[in-house]
C-alpha cells in the first residue's frame, strides 16, 4: 500500500506520515469499504494514528504512520551481558 498508493495517485514517495483520502460509495457500506483500506495497510505495518471525517464528498482522510514500529526499544536500552 505504501509507494503503490502513493504511485497509483500520482506521487513519487511517502514519507513517515501519510494523509489518505478515501472516498466513500453509497454503493456499499462504509465499514466494508474502510475495512479494506485497513487491512491494505497492515499488510504493509502502517499504523493508525488519526481519521478525519465529514468531508463534503462524503469521504473521510486517514492519517498513517509508515514507519515501521519499535515498540518503544531504542538502543539507549541495551543490556549488557
């Protein structure tokens, strides 16, 4: 999802933050829709971190983190042996 994304609207790259706007069909339900994108995503361990919703258009934007996680281990915290 991330540089195919990127590349299918027309960008080169994406950086650590990803702002997507989805558009939403009346065809469909939302979640199914929405439940698409996400698991898109988790394929390529994006994460989360903001929607915003009530766009005229009826879509919403879903703000990803594309960086892969560290759960909090740096290497300030290594342990020696």
């Amino acid at each position: 999802m991330s540089d195919e994304i990127a590349t299918d609207r027309g960008q080169t790259s994406v950086g650590r933050y990803y702002a997507e706007h989805v558009r939403l069909s009346p065809d469909r339900e939302p979640y199914e829709q929405l439940q698409g994108v996400l698991d898109a995503a988790e394929e390529k361990e994006w994460h989360l971190v903001g929607v915003s919703g009530g766009l005229p258009d009826g879509g919403v934007v879903l703000f990803w983190d594309t960086k892969r996680p560290s759960f909090g281990r740096t290497s300030r915290f290594r342990h020696s042996a």
